[in-house]
C-alpha cells in the first residue's frame, strides 16, 4: 500500500475508519522491526535489509480489513501480531525466491542474495520463517496455526511445480493457473480468512472473505506477470521481458502462443530462457500488443477481479467493506 493510495481513499472512507487502518499498518511495521532484531548481526543485517526494501504490506493490510469487514469487535493487537506473522512468511519466501531466481535487485534495491551473499539470505529467510512461526504458536489458535501451515507447504510444493516447467514453452495454462492457486492466491485467501477468524466470524462470512482473497490473489499475480511485459522497469526494477529471458511460462506469453506463426513459434521457443537479445524480447513484446496477447490475460485478472467483487457484494455494506473494494481497484490499476 502506497501513500498515493491512502491519500486517494480519503475522500471515499470516513477518518476514523482510515485512522484505524494507518495505525494497523503502523502496528505491523513496529513489529515487524521488532521481529527482525536478532543477537546474531547478519541475521538483523539481512532482516533490516529486507524491511527497507518496502512493501505494499498488502498481506497484513487484508488481514486487518477482513476483521472489520465482519463488523464483529476484534482484538487489534492480534491482528497486527498474526498480520506481521503473515508478512514474515512472504519476506522469507521473497528472499529464498531471488536466490532462486539469482535476481540482483528487487523494487530497485539490490537484493539481500547480491549484498550479503546467497547462503547467507537463505539462512536469513529460515530465520524469518522461524520467527513467524512462534508467533503462530505465542497465539495458540490451532485453526490459524493449521491453516497457515498448510498454506506455506502448498506455497513451497507451488515454487516446486512452477520450477518443473522452467523454460518449458508448451506450458499448459491449467497448470500456470495451477501454480498461481498453490504460490498466491491460496496465501492471500489465508490473510482475508484469518482476519475473519480474529474476528469471530461465522463459517458463511469466513468463506466470503476467503473467497474475495482467491478471487484478488489470482488477479494479482496475472497482473504482476503483465507488468513484466508493460511495466516501467524504473519502477519495478527489472528490465521489461525479465520472465521470457528467465525461461518462466506467464499467461501473456501463453496467450501470445496460439497467435504466432510456425517459424514464430520456432524462434520464440528457441531463444526462451536462453538469455535473447533486448531487441528480440522487444519484437516479442510489440506482437503481444498487435495480437491481443496482453489484452487477453488483462481479461482474465478483470474476471478474478469481478469475482472478488461479487463476493464483498454479499457483506453488509459498511465502509470497511468499501476499503477492502478500494484494494480490489488498486490491485486492478498498479503499475508496479
């Protein structure tokens, strides 16, 4: 969540219902420093490192706003412990995913594998994991606890699929959808049920909340996979095409697939992965804006997109399920 996006909510959600959001989000960026502190130094290097990269902290914004969405009381604290618990996990994923990848920098900033070393990070990224975990346990709810859990092993086996079909052209797109499901948007659905469950909530409210966090989680991803093709590389900070140098499968190339000639097809699926000149990735590029590639992959995230509406639909109407629809809009218009 950006200061752009706050500033643009004020005329649409009263100030106390803000006030209550910023001092969440607030809330978590104390603990998460808090959490980061560690009697060994490279590990708070690491961790320090981490948090100054920013963040839309979207994970615990979601987790805090599905609890008021209920309109039930809910104890703020535990929200801002779980929502920092929740933000640890994807840090932790983050930083295991740019050793990975090798990424050097990520929102523009080296990257934690770049400064301090790749052996280094990973250990680093176990020790946020770790950490998050105790927080499951200080708050002893053995449905979040097992949730959650469940949740960052399908994360884990999802990284473990989407490398299966590292630099496979023919990719399926059942199984791109697949690997979104089981890496964000399951994830997501976790941060928006565990809000619920905060809050009291009954199964029919949980399962709503749940469903619109699928439904956003989904549309986040195919856009964040758009952006890599349509983004300003100053502001996502990777050269545009970074997925097709890199040998990763996303929906705008899959779209692009069925449109291109054999001899098109051939070249594409020669170079993919294997490190392909800018002007190629350029020419790949300019074909999905000709052919509808990128037009067709925005209509599927604006289908999740409606989807996630539909379900907020069927709350109460109050403010904070308009916050939660002003995220929707943000998650829909980002450009980085």
């Amino acid at each position: 969540m950006t200061a752009t996006f706050f500033s643009q909510l004020q005329e649409r959600i009263p100030n106390e219902v803000m006030t209550t959001l910023i001092d969440g989000v607030l809330g978590v960026e104390t603990e998460l420093r808090a959490q980061v502190q560690s009697d060994i130094r490279m590990v708070q290097d690491i961790g320090e490192h981490t948090l100054e990269a920013g963040g839309k902290r979207l994970r615990p914004a979601l987790v805090m706003l599905s609890a008021q969405a209920t309109g039930l009381p809910y104890l703020a604290d535990r929200c801002v412990k779980l929502g920092a618990c929740l933000e640890m996990i994807h840090m932790a994923t983050l930083v295991h995913d740019d050793v990975i990848d090798g990424a050097s920098t990520r929102r523009g900033r080296a990257t934690a594998g770049r400064v301090f070393g790749d052996t280094a990070s990973i250990l680093a990224g176990d020790v946020l994991l770790a950490k998050a975990m105790r927080i499951l346990a200080v708050d002893g709810d053995l449905a979040i606890i097992r949730m959650t859990s469940d949740g960052v092993v399908e994360m884990a086996e999802g990284e473990v699929l989407e490398l299966q079909f590292r630099n496979e052209w023919t990719m399926p797109e059942e199984d791109y959808l697949r690997v979104l499901r089981m890496k964000t948007a399951a994830y997501v659905e976790i941060c928006c049920r565990t809000g619920a469950m905060v809050a009291g909530a009954d199964e029919e409210t949980t399962d709503l909340l749940g469903t619109f966090g699928h439904h956003l989680g989904m549309a986040f991803q195919i856009i964040d996979d758009l952006l890599d093709y349509t983004g300003d590389s100053q502001k996502t900070g990777k050269p545009l095409g970074t997925d097709y140098r890199e040998g990763c499968m996303t929906l705008p190339l899959m779209r692009l697939r069925p449109h291109l000639s054999e001899a098109e097809n051939e070249r594409f699926a020669r170079q993919f992965g294997e490190d392909p000149s800018t002007e190629e990735v350029t020419a790949l590029i300019q074909l999905m804006h000709e052919r509808g590639a990128l037009a067709e992959a925005r209509a599927v995230a604006t289908e999740h997109e409606q989807k996630a509406m539909a379900a907020l639909a069927a709350l109460p109407a109050t403010p904070q399920r308009e916050l939660l629809s002003c995220v929707t809009e943000f998650v829909s218009g980002r450009d980085q």
